[in-house]
C-alpha cells in the first residue's frame, strides 16, 4: 500500500475506497519531488500517518471504516501541520463545505482535473515551505538575538545580548552594572546557563546583606570551633560553586579587609577556611553585580583598585528601563503571558492609553517595578487593562507636559521662546520662580517676555 519515501520529498497521502481514483492521482503526481502513498480507507491512512511524516492528505469523504470527516477531525486534533484536501463530488459538495469549518485546506471536485490537482498540490508545497522557513528563522533569531527568558530588542540590550554570547563560552569575570532591577541577575544567570559549567552550580552570594564576618566565613567556610558558634566545620560557597559560577551581588558593599581576601582567590584560585591553616584550590567563574559605580568608589578610594580590575576583564552595563521604552511593549506580553499562565486566566488586552502610560512612566524600580505593577493590574482587571488598574504616580505622570518638543531645524531665537513659553506654564505664571529656573535675572525675563509678546 505505501512505499518507502525519500527524505527531503514532498509526501502526499491520497486516502479513497476506489483503486482507480488513488493510482490516477498517484500517476498525476508522482514526481521527482512528489512522493505519493496510497490508503483504502481512513483506519489504514491513520495506520500510516502514525508511522511516517506526511505533508498533505488528499481525501475521499465517502468511506467505510473512518470516513474523511473522521480522519480529517483526527489530523487537526493531533498533526496540526498536515494539510488537509478534501474529495468531492458535484452531489456533496455542501459536505466539502462542512470540511472547510473543521480546517480542510482546500476541496477537489470529482473527477479530478489534473492542473487544478498539480496547482493546488504546488500552493501548498510553497506555503508550507514557507512555514518552515519561517519557523527556522524565528529559532536561528532566538539563539543570535535572545536568551531564553530575557526580553529585549532595543539595540542597547541587543548588545548586551551579544556580550553575553562573546563571553559565556570563557572563563573571565564579568561585571554586570545597572540600577535596581535592571535584570543583573538575569544577565548573570544567562552566562553560567550559557557557559561549559551551566552542569555544575551557580551560587549567589548576596555582598551587602552580610556583615564582615559573616560574608568571610559564608564565602570561604570556617572550620569547627573558629569562633563562638561554629560548632561544626562548613564549606563555604567557593567550595560549593567548585567548577560552577559565583555571583556577587552588591560587591560594592564589600569591607576593604574582605576585597584583599577576595582578590588573593582571584588571582591564585586559594584561600583557607576561616580559622583553617589549610589552603583549598577551587576553580570558580566570577561574576558581580553593582547599582553603584564602581569606578568611582574606586577614585574615593572605597574600592580597591587591583580587585575592580580583576572583577571587569568584561562590563556589562544594563540600561535603565526608561532608556529603552521600545522594550517596553514586548515585556508586558511576556509578562501578562506569565502571569496568565500562573494564574490560569486568559491574558487582557493592553489599550494604546495604557501602553502610553506604562511608556512615559520612569520606572525607577526598573523591569521589577514594571513586573510588579503589571501583575497587580492583571489580577484587577477582566478582559481588559485600564488606567485605573495602573497606580496612580504611573498614569499622574504625564512626562510630555513637562518636555518641549523642537524641531532641530528651529532658530535659537524660536528655541528659546518655547522655552520660556513653557517653563512660564509649568510655573503657573510665576514669573519670579521662572526667572529663577531659567538661570536668568528677572529683568532679562521681563525684556524677553516682550521681546517675543508672551503674555
Ligand atoms: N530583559 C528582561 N526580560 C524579562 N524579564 C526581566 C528582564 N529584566 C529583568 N527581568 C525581571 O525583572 C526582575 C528583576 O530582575 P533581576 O533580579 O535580575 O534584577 P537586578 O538587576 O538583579 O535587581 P537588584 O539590583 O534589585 O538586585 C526579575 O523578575 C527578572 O526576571
Ligand atoms: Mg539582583
């Protein structure tokens, strides 16, 4: 009944209880790039389409067993990429029309003619082809342009993407700065994924939550009896992170007693446990975290120098969310289709009002604040999200009546105008104050005023 299929070929199942119409059609279509297989009936075209990858069933409805209509119910529920083309005869053809409800691509009419057949076959070929492609490019984008998880497509994250690709594969240590957030830990998260370790731990150590001694005995373990309480040895998160990545976060709250010790791991991979003479080697990837930057506290002389430039063989800076409100948009589907996940609620619409709002909103709180904002809202709202689930500072903040707008074809003379025009508004015709906030005397605002007629 069927025969063996070429890989790469186009594989057409034609389904019918009549022999001449299926071997017709087979010696319609059999070509170079067209394989075809044959069935009596639906039970036996099922039999095969469970052993062998098939592109499109071309079917009789009228048979015993499972009938077309079956069969066609069959491949929509579980093959969703079969295309499905339905035979009719001029008597049924209200039957075909039913078929095209239940997803049939398209409907032949009886008896066959051979160039309808061949034009048809070939539209589907192309569109799924297509498809294919299309379905590659989307995967081959994923992998050049995204992480799994992490969102973005402003080009300042597309570049933090393309650092996180360069460096993964490596070994160095990473620096990763960005307001409160930002996603650092994400960032983080992404390069041990990515990297030749993702098998062996990450281990997070939180810098700034811990004091001195504490950060010293959780990083590098203490032995029994080295301080009051430490009434067993433990292993510190170095050892456990033992061929993995160690994130520090927060390292800018790190003691200067604590960076020598961290610097001396870094460079000779060696430390001992607190209150231990024995010195451990270890082999762990570094990556820290900072909202604060560090070169500056390195100029303030609150970081030690040699440790920063150990800790920045790459930077990686994360772009607050207000620099990359194109990002915006694709968050909030991510998020809402998180949340509609978790929640088991079908995910609302976002109005143009509402994604206006969330787009001239600050964010100091970051991708977090965006995070938590929208999943107040989704759990508020049905169908749909207004501006009255967003918290009041979110849509009060109407940033554009605060900015001028200037073409850059405008004169000085016209800029400046504007500019006082609008500062004059926003201080309420507080001419005194508007003076003040232009850096200008009062009675160069004065002369101005009537230099330009603004009342
Ligand atoms: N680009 C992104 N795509 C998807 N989710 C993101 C993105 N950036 C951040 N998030 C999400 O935002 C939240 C905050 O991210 P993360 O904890 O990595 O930030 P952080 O910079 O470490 O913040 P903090 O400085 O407060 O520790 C997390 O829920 C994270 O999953
Ligand atoms: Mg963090």
């Amino acid at each position: 009944m069927s025969r063996k299929t070429d890989a790469g070929s186009f594989v057409v199942l034609v389904v019918d209880d009549e022999k001449n119409t299926r071997e017709g059609l087979r010696w319609a279509l059999e070509s170079s790039e067209v394989t075809v297989l044959t069935a009596a009936n639906g039970l036996e075209a099922l039999e095969i389409l469970r052993q062998q990858p098939v592109d499109l069933v071309i079917t009789d409805l009228r048979m015993p067993e499972v009938d077309g209509m079956q069969l066609l119910r069959h491949i929509r529920r579980d093959m969703p990429h079969v295309a499905v083309v339905i035979l009719t005869g001029h008597g049924t053809i209200e039957n075909a029309v039913d078929a095209m409800k239940e997803g049939a691509t398209d409907y032949l009419l009886k008896p066959v003619n051979i160039d309808e057949l061949g034009l048809l076959v070939e539209r589907i070929r192309r569109t799924q082809s297509l498809e294919r492609e299309n379905i590659e490019l989307r995967e081959r984008v994923q992998q050049l342009y995204g992480f799994e998880n992490i969102v973005g497509r402003s080009a300042a994250m597309l570049e933090v993407f393309e650092k996180v690709r360069m460096v993964a594969p490596t070994r160095a240590s990473v620096l990763i700065y960005g307001e409160s957030g930002t996603g650092k830990e994400l960032i983080a998260n992404a390069i041990h994924q990515n990297s030749p370790r993702r098998t062996k731990p990450f281990v997070k150590v939180n810098c700034g939550a811990l004091p001195l001694t504490l950060l010293e005995s959780e990083l590098f373990g203490h032995e029994k009896g080295a301080f009051t309480g430490a009434v067993t040895m433990r292993r510190g998160r170095f050892e456990l992170a033992d061929g993995g990545t160690l994130f520090l976060d927060e390292i800018s709250e790190t003691a200067p007693e604590f960076q020598v010790k961290l610097l001396r791991v870094l460079q000779e991979g060696e430390f001992e446990r607190v209150g231990g003479s024995q010195t451990l080697k270890v082999d762990v990837r570094i990556i820290a975290a900072t909202n604060k930057r560090l070169d500056q506290l390195v100029q303030e002389g609150n970081f030690r120098e040699d440790l920063y430039y150990r800790l920045k063989v790459v930077e990686i800076d994360l772009p607050p969310l207000r620099e990359r409100v194109e990002d915006i948009p694709l968050l909030v589907e991510h998020f809402l289709e998180e949340f509609s996940k978790y929640y088991g609620k079908p995910k609302p619409r976002v109005p143009p009002a509402v994604m206006t709002a969330l787009q001239n909103y600050h964010w100091p709180g970051n991708v977090r604040q965006l995070r938590n904002v929208l999943e107040g809202a989704f759990v508020m709202s049905s169908g749909e999200i207004t501006l009255k689930h967003l918290p009041n500072e979110i849509h009060a903040e109407k940033r554009s009546e605060n900015y001028i707008r200037l073409p850059v074809t405008a004169s000085l003379e016209e800029a400046q105008r504007l500019l006082i025009q609008a500062a004059l508004t926003y201080n309420r015709g507080n001419r005194a104050k508007t003076a003040r906030q232009l850096g200008i005397g009062r009675k160069t605002l004065y002369r101005k005023l009537a230099e330009y007629g603004i009342e």
